[in-house]
C-alpha cells in the first residue's frame, strides 16, 4: 500500500455528538463525514467497532466479527417503519451528554433492539417477495455464514444465562456437546435471530454510512485488535486456535512488559494463539479474519503489530504482567498468505512499545506503513518519533487513543525540560497557540499521512482523554458536543492541512 500526502482525524463512533446516548451509524456520523470534507481530511480513523466488553472496550469485544449493536442509528430503525420514537425518546440517556454512560445504555438500548425485532417479524411476509424476509436478509446471512451463527448462538445461550462468561456456563453448553447445542437452538430460536436482526441491522447501516463517505472521497481506516476476548464468541467456538486446557481456559495470556504506559506491564488477559494450528490450515481463520475486515474498511490498522513478531506471554493467573516471556510470533509466513489470497493488503502496522530489532525487521520486510507519536519524542536526545525523522511511508500522531490529550500531556505530563525543547524545536509562539503548534509539526512532517485527534484540534483537556492504559475504569466514554463541530473549526483545520499540501487535489 503506498499512502498519498494527505491527513485525517481519529474520532470513535462512540464519540460522536448527537444519537441516543452514544454516537450513531446515522445522522451523527453522516455530520461527521461531512464536517471532515468541509476540513479538507481524507481519512476518517476509527476504533474498533465490535461490541464493547470488559471495561467497555473496543479491544475487549466478545466477537472478532459483529458489528456495535450499541451504534444501530435509532432513528434509521424509525424511518424503516420498525420503531416509533415514543419507543425510544427517553427523557434522558445519561446524566452527563459528554461521557457515554454504557450501564445505562445496556439497561435502555436492547429493550428497544428488541421491539425493533418484534416489528420486524410483524411485517412479514413483505409484499413482493417470495420469502418471509428481504432478499438483503438472506444475502447477509449467506456472507456470514462462517461467524454469525457461532455468533448469536452464544450471544442467546449467554442472555439466558444472566450475560455470564462462557466458562460458567453448564457443562454442556460450555463445552459444545452436539445434543446440548441442538436442543438450545430448537428452544431459543427467536432469541438466536433476534441476534441475526441486530447484526444485520448494523451492516445496513453500516455500508450505507461507507457508500456515503466514498462518495464525499472520505476513506475509513478502521481497527482490529491483535487478540480476541477471554469471554467471546471466537474462543467459544474456536478454541482450537489458541493455547487452551481441555476446558477451553487459556494455558498463557496476553499482555505486554513493563513499558512507559505501565510499570507492572500490562495484563490483558487475552488468549494467545497456537500459531503451529494457526500455519497448518494456512491461516484460514486469520484470512477470514481480514477478509471481513477489509469488507468494511478501506484501510485496516492493526493493533500491537509487534506480536507477530515476538509477543509476551503471561501464565494464566498472574496478578501482574511482570513474569512474562518474549514467544516466536508467525513473522512474515502469515503476511504472505495473506497477500497469497487477499492481494495487495491495505494495513497500517501499529509498531509502537518495545521494538527488537527483529519488529523492524518484521515491519520493513512486510511494506506497512508504521506509526510515529508526537507525545514519545521529546527525551532531549534526537528521538526518531521527532518529526524530522519520520519516513516518508508511516502515519504520524500527536498521540493515540491510549496517550493524554495534546492539552494534558503538555501541561501535566511532559514537564519543563520536555516544555522547553518542544518549544525551540517546533518555535512556539504564545500568539499561534502551543497546541496549534505541535499539531502544525505533525502535519508539516514528511509522514505520507498525519492523523489527529478530534480532541487535540479541538484542544480538550485531560479529563477527555479516551484511555489510560492499566486503568479498568473511566475509559473510552469521552464524547464531543454538538456544537464543538462548528463551521470555524473546519475552516481553521482546511487552512492548516492546505498550507502543508495534505487536501485532496479537488480542493
């Protein structure tokens, strides 16, 4: 993948102002596509947008698959005859509009999921159509044939069991015996596609929201974790593809050393996978994996790139990341059977923590585009995350969604030594801002695309940072207001974008 001269804005579909409690599929992210054409942007960079899991993450999400059923844009549901908004026009979704309150969301959003299913069903059979559901229905259902039903079968077997993990779940259940599936599927068949509805919904929603923002020539990066979820559809139904017991429990997890983000390291707590099965069946599940990834995103950035390389495995029930060790990830074998039967791979590597130089063997060989972040660079030695030592084929940052805001790094975290060197090195100037002159090294940079932050452009502080890696509380609910998106603020970010050619050309 060869990236042109351009520049983007991060902003998780959670973030979104407007929607019902957390941002939408629907207007809210149409708003946005066009805030950033109106910017002169090129590349929206989301999160990831599977469900939410522990600690509401999105690198926590209990599919590899399925769409957010917490982003299907109510009102979209409303215009297809399938609510009406007394169903859903609460007198409030949380008590404070620039933090998504996820308790309540569950509490409030799959009740009226639910009642969207059951007119779903009440329109059938459809006029001018051989079957009880629309074509699209069963289209949708035949391309995910190789996840959805895994998928929603655990998602049912889980609500009957008071949304438990997997592992404690009765024996048969959890176990996959063939009888015990047989007969839940045959006693919960309206719950099972009740789930169906609800990823399908999503992937209407979904691809129109793309087909929209192609047609404004904005591109979406989208994010995939390195690792699945402990509790999730995909070490469920899959177990074979990572390092389990018989009782399907992880033998070794995921996380990473101690690093700067976390003396202890971090204990994610994710299985890790038997990459032996993974190169016998020809990464069949991993081409499956990106695959749909690429479906829905033009461009697919990867979390923790390194752990193909080497990656850190923890013994199961350590209370700390500390007693690790570095394993042999698959390295290249994997990239090229993946270019083997996907192509040319549009994916940017994110290379970021502790770099052997294996990693950057790794990275070099495979042709991705790294990344470089701003808030690593100013150590007072020549640092390679300072601008001018960026390459040409990497995406540049202020910071990621696990650093500080622009605004709380550079008053809290970076200090005077730090303060004074971003200062001579970038000449700031109290009269252009400081943070508008760390964003304008950013984009002056040789990196072929440079990414920021809607927080940063809109230089918010500390408290809307979006996570604090190690903290299992408080993240990932950070939203903009609605009027934060204002007319003067793409104007400010189309002036500072053009001045160092990153536009589109038709600008």
């Amino acid at each position: 993948m060869k990236l042109k001269r351009s520049s983007g804005i991060l902003m998780p579909v959670s973030s979104l102002p407007g929607g019902y409690g957390i941002g939408s599929l629907g207007a809210p992210a149409r708003r946005f596509v066009d805030f950033l054409a109106r910017a002169g942007q090129s590349v929206w960079q989301m999160l990831p947008v599977g469900p939410t899991g522990y600690g509401d993450s999105p690198y926590q999400s209990c599919s590899a698959f399925a769409g957010n059923p917490y982003f299907i844009d109510l009102d979209l549901l409303a215009r297809d005859g399938l609510l009406k908004r007394k169903d859903y026009a609460f007198t409030s979704w949380g008590e404070d509009a620039g933090r998504v309150d996820y308790g309540l969301l569950y509490e409030r959003r799959m009740p009226v999921l639910r009642k969207a299913y059951e007119n779903f069903l009440k329109a059938r059979p459809l006029a001018g159509y051989d079957t009880p559901y629309p074509d699209d229905w069963y289209r949708f259902q035949f391309l995910s044939a190789d996840w959805l039903p895994d998928y929603c079968l655990y998602m049912a077997i889980k609500e009957e069991n008071g949304m438990a993990g997997w592992q404690e779940w009765p024996r048969p259940l959890r176990q996959r015996e063939p009888a015990a599936l047989a007969k839940f599927r045959a006693d919960h068949a309206r719950e099972i596609e009740f789930w169906a509805f609800v990823q399908y919904e999503f992937d209407r929603q979904w691809r129109a929201l793309h087909e929209y923002a192609a047609a404004k020539g904005i591109t979406i990066m989208g994010d995939i974790p390195i690792y699945v979820a402990p509790d999730s559809a995909d070490l469920w139904a899959g177990r074979e593809l990572f390092e389990t017991d018989a009782e399907g429990r992880p033998r070794r997890v995921a996380g990473c050393p101690p690093d700067y983000f976390a003396a202890d390291g971090q204990l994610w707590g994710n299985p890790l996978y038997d990459w032996a099965y993974h190169k016998n069946t020809g990464y069949a599940w991993w081409i499956r994996r990106v695959r749909h990834a690429l479906s829905i995103y033009d461009v697919l950035r990867i979390d923790h790139f390194r752990g193909f390389d080497t990656y850190w495995a923890i013994p199961a029930g350590e209370k700390t990341a500390r007693n690790g060790r570095w394993e042999q990830g698959p390295g290249m074998d994997l990239f090229r059977a993946l270019r083997l039967a996907l192509g040319d791979l549009p994916i940017v590597a994110e290379d970021l923590g502790e770099m052997f130089p294996s990693v950057r063997k790794l990275l070099a060989e495979s042709g991705f585009p790294g990344m470089k972040v701003l808030q690593f660079a100013f150590t007072g030695e020549d640092s390679v995350d300072l601008p001018h030592n960026y390459p040409r084929n990497c995406v540049a940052y202020p910071g990621t969604h696990d650093n500080n805001t622009l605004a709380g790094w550079f008053a809290q975290e970076l200090g005077s030594a730090g303060r004074k060197q971003a200062k001579e090195y970038f000449a700031l100037t109290e009269q252009e801002g400081m943070l508008r002159g760390l964003l304008r090294g950013v984009l002056a940079s040789r990196a072929a695309l440079a990414v920021i932050p809607l927080a940063d452009w809109l230089e918010a502080p500390a408290a809307c940072r979006m996570n604090t890696p190690g903290c299992p509380q408080g993240n990932w609910q950070w939203r903009a207001g609605e009027k934060e998106l204002s007319a003067a603020l793409a104007r400010d970010i189309r002036t500072l974008t053009a001045r160092y050619f990153r536009t589109p050309c038709k600008a």
